[in-house]
C-alpha cells in the first residue's frame, strides 16, 4: 500500500533524525561534563578529576582541597545546572503542550513569579525559608491565575492573560520588597538573577528528584498531551479528562519550577528555545520531545553556566536571558507572520 | 456495530447562565442519519455539544441505559465521536499522526499502538478521502481538508456514536456527496449518527431523520419523508416551495 509505505518512510525518517540528535547530545553532554568537571581557578588534571569521583576514595583523599573542590563544588554546580536546565525545559514543552502555544513558560503563567516573590519574602527572614517560600509562592501563584482564568470564562487564552497579570502584579510586590529590603537587598538582588555558584549537593539531589517527579508522568500523559495539543477540546473529545490533566501536570510544573527558583534564582527563558528547536527537528510528538528537551535543556543551562562562571561569574540567568530574549521575539514575530 | 440511542427531557443547557436550550424532550435512534436543522442561533450546536458530554445540562440525557453526567470521559472517547464546526489545529502533527489519536480512547498509558490500531487508521484515511495527506501537517490543511481529517479522526475512534456539526459546510460538491453517503454507510451499520446541517436538500437526499431545533427547542422530530414545505416555513418563517428535477427528484427552495 502506499501510503503505508510513505508513512514507514516517514518514520524511519525521524527515528533516523532522533538518533542522531540523541547521539549529537550524548557527546555534547559529555563533553560538558568534562570540560565542567576539570576547568575551574584551580588547575587539576583530568586523571585525577575522575580518582576524585570515585565513590570508593577513602576518608583520608576525600577531605583534601582538590578532592572537596571537585566533589563538593564542581560536582554540585554541575548536576544543579544540569537537573535545573533539564527540568525547565520540561515544563516548557508541557506548558506549550497543554496551552497550545509555543509562547508559555513557567514565566508566561505566573508561576516563576510567584517563586520568586515567595522566596524574597522568604528571604527577607532567613535565607532558610526561601525554598519552602519560593514553592508556596508558586502554588498561591497557580492558584491566583487558575482562579481568575476561570472567573473571566476559562479557556487556554484567558490563562496565559491571567498569567501575565499575576506576574506583573507579583513583579511589582519583588520591587516593593526590594524597596523596604535594607541591607538584605544585595541578596534578594544575587538571588533573583539566578547563579548556580555555590549550589549544595542537598539542592542539586533535589532537583533531580523534583525532576524525575516531572518527567516520569509527563512522559507517561505524553500521548494525552498530544491529544490536548491538537486544540481547543480535542482532547476532551479523544477521552482525556483536560481538566484533571491539566491540574495534574501544573501542580508538577509548579513544582519544579519553585524548586529551581527557590534554590538558584530565575533562570529564564530555558524553556523556550530547546523545545521549539527540537519540535522543528523531530515534531510535535510529546514522549520523544520530553526526553530530549530534558537533555537539551541540561546542556544548554550547563553550557550557560560555564561561560557565565568565565566571564568573571556572570549570573546565569542574565545569559540565558540575554538569548532568550531575543529568541522569543524572534518566535513571537514568526508567529505574527504566520 | 450497536449504535446507542439518546434519550432526553427536561433537558436544558446554556452558556455563562443564558439558556440556549430550553426544555428538551425527545428520542435520537440509532441505525439512522438524523438531520440536525433549523435556523441560525436556534441551538444545534449547543445541542451537539451538550450530546457529547462537553456542556454541563439540568434535565434528564441518558447515552444507551446511562445518565450521561455519570459516563467518564475516557469513555465518552471510546463511545461518542464528534466533528466539531469549526476546528483550528494546534500543534502541526501530520495528518497520519492526528489520526491516529483517534485510538488514544482505547489505548492505556502504557500500551504501544497495535497492527490492529494502524489497520483502523488507514481504513479511516481511505474511507475519508484524506490519504493523499497523510504526511502534510493538520496546520497546513484547507477548511474542507481539515474537517475531512476530523471525520477519519472520529472514524479511527470507531464509536457507536458519531455527532457532526456542519461536516460538509467546506465541501465541494463531489465531496459533499461523498461524505453524507459515508454517514448514511455508518449509520445503516447501526451506529448513531446525527449531523447538523443548514442544506435542507441534503438532508432530504440523504438523512433517515430529521430533528428540527427552532429558540433553543425542539421544533419537529420526524422521519425525513415528513418533511415538508409546510413544515419548512415554520421552522424558517418563511414560505418555501418545490422544484421538481428532470428526474423527479423535489428540492426545496425560498419562494423569492
């Protein structure tokens, strides 16, 4: 038949292409994990980075500099930046998914806004309650824009609307803390720009672990997603509970998306660019998507990371920033023209 | 293939507290076309909906022995299948693909698509004349394409159930034929179909039924032998008359 042979063309095609992405990102991942494991102010070789890693290194080598350096700092820095890049990327594509709109971000829906004005609060006392504070900030957040996105009639439109006032409201109350911060402003102020400099193996576990809490049912709800993708109701009308789902994969969102906040400031516009790179190379399917946007999204963030730390420890989320913004201008226009 | 009857009374329903239905009784068959007509803004639409489960209703609406509001949703995928009216694609799967998810209703979260799945996929393409698209994106389709690809969607789902809202209104005329004798095929296998249409002449060349919706009621629901120029006027408020063809075939018309 011929059409089933254009389809299994068609097919092999993409797998083809998805091969040679994953390969593609295998190597670059590897590539930086040991350019960001063995660079660094202090020089030490390759051989001795990898002993170093070694779970078995007795007590003794585990407590000199270099090893305390490359396992407590570098090893950190790097699995942080890699889980956050990884786990922002992922709510993109999910927002985008079930927003039907390339535009959402955990920033478009208020919910890193409400991480971030939780965490100044937070902040503002000790600097102890900023993650617990970034998540509810978050929650409240999602809450706020559910709430009047189904006041003013529902529908995907009238939530990214109530997102953006959320935000701007929120952005305004993080001025306003600025404002009456004192001396601790200089913090809330690093905080905000997002750094991974001086990320704690404590909170790099964490978000790996908020990440495979993401990912895992994302991927498992992927199909459901591409059904919600299609537009307004069709998932609804291929058997998929829109609102459960939809309730589900926010809280997940939230989720993570405090638990980058809350540990390593904004870091934004991550979620925008992979994914849409990656929907033009292997399409719009959600279960491939996830996967490699988690590992796009993780290069992209440690790479970031990397130069931001050679330019004199530049905060990463003015970098990623600095690319995103342009980019989603760049998406926003091409949309126009369409 | 069983279709399932719809049963209705006191059905009403509405949107940010307006009614637009009021006070709904009646009968849909299955093994029968029924021809949803009558004029603009009289509630067609809101009827289908409400049909397939998307509007919440006061009244009684039972699918088969059960009350509607009680049937999940995943499983009003597996029973009922819509071609809504208008449909503006989002994510740019390629026809194949958002075919496909037609099967989504019979499949868990784990469950690979099966031969089986893909045999139905392909039957629904070819029985929906959309085969010569299946590699072109659902973004990149012309309105009739587009609702074509919807009915090999709702084809693939393989429900006892099938609501249309205007299937054919971005059909050329070949089309147009081709698609309504495809809905009177399903509905003579003995499923439940009812199609909103604004052509009454195709209604009368094609349907079995017709349910006739005037102010958000139901205004006649009747074979389509009985419908007439008498019935017609009423529910248009305006005379109609008959045009006989060469072939004996009677078309209705507005009298000018």
């Amino acid at each position: 038949m011929k059409g089933t042979a254009a389809i299994r063309e068609h097919e092999r095609l993409i797998h083809r292409r998805a091969l040679r992405l994953a390969l593609a990102g295998l190597c670059v991942l590897a590539l930086v994990v040991f350019l960001r494991l063995t660079r660094g102010d202090w020089t030490i070789a390759p051989g001795r980075v990898f002993e170093l890693l070694s779970p078995f290194l007795n007590e003794v080598e585990r407590r000199t500099p270099e090893a305390i350096v490359v396992r407590s700092v570098r090893l950190p820095r790097l699995l942080a930046a890699l889980g956050t890049g990884g786990l922002l990327c992922v709510a993109g594509v999910v927002l985008q998914g079930l927003l039907v709109n390339p535009l959402a971000e955990p920033y478009t829906l208020g919910i890193a806004a409400g991480a971030a004005f939780g965490g100044a609060l937070g902040l503002m006392a000790s600097s102890l309650l900023v993650g617990p504070c970034a998540f509810i900030g978050a929650l409240v957040a999602l809450v706020a824009v559910q709430t009047v996105a189904w006041r003013a009639g529902g529908g995907r439109e009238r939530l990214i609307l109530a997102g953006i006032i959320v935000s701007a409201f929120l952005s305004a109350g993080v001025t306003f803390l600025k404002a009456i911060a004192g001396e601790r402003l200089s913090a809330i102020v690093l905080w905000l720009m997002g750094s991974f400099a001086g990320a704690s193996p404590g909170a790099a576990l964490a978000v790996w672990a908020t990440s495979v809490c993401t990912v895992v049912p994302a991927w498992l709800l992927g199909r459901r997603l591409d059904a919600v993708s299609l537009g307004e109701e069709r998932g609804a009308l291929l058997g998929v509970d829109e609102r459960r789902l939809r309730g589900l994969l926010l809280c997940l969102v939230s989720l993570g998306t405090a638990a980058t906040v809350g540990s390593f400031g904004i870091i934004g516009f991550v979620g925008l660019v992979v994914p849409h790179l990656l929907r033009l190379a292997i399409g719009p399917s959600h279960r491939p998507l996830l996967l490699f946007a988690f590992l796009g999204g993780a290069c992209l963030t440690a790479i970031a990371d990397g130069a931001a730390q050679s330019i004199g420890e530049l905060p990463v989320g003015v970098l990623t920033s600095m690319i995103g913004g342009p980019f989603f201008c760049w998406l926003l226009l091409r949309r126009g023209a369409e | 293939m069983n279709g399932l009857a719809y049963t209705f009374s006191g059905l009403s329903a509405g949107y940010n507290g307006t009614p637009v239905l009021r006070d709904l009784s009646g009968v849909v068959r299955p093994g029968l076309l029924t021809a949803l007509i009558g004029p603009n803004g009289g509630g067609k639409s809101t009827f289908l909906r409400a049909l397939s489960g998307l509007l919440p209703f006061r009244g009684t609406l039972r699918l088969g022995e059960r009350d509607l509001s009680r049937v999940s949703r995943r499983e009003m995928g597996r029973l009922v299948g819509v071609v809504p009216q208008q449909v503006r694609m989002g994510a740019p799967f390629t026809v194949h693909e958002a075919v496909a998810l037609g099967r989504l209703p019979h499949q868990g979260l784990t469950t690979r698509r099966s031969e089986e799945d893909e045999e139905r996929v392909l039957r629904a393409v070819a029985r929906s004349d959309v085969e010569h698209l299946l590699l072109r994106p659902v973004t990149r389709l012309s309105g009739g394409e587009t609702q074509r690809v919807m009915l090999a969607t709702v084809l693939a789902q393989d429900p006892p159930v099938m609501l249309l809202d205007e299937p054919v209104s971005a059909q050329d005329p070949l089309r147009t034929a081709r698609v309504l004798s495809l809905l009177r095929d399903l509905a003579a296998e003995g499923r439940t179909v009812v199609a909103a249409l604004h052509d009454v002449n195709l209604a009368v060349a094609f349907a079995d039924a017709f349910l006739a919706m005037k102010d958000g009621r139901v205004a006649f629901a009747a074979p389509i032998s009985e419908l007439d120029g008498e019935v017609l006027g009423e529910l248009y408020d305006a005379p109609f008359e008959a045009y006989l063809s060469e072939r004996g075939d009677r078309t209705w018309h507005v009298r000018a």
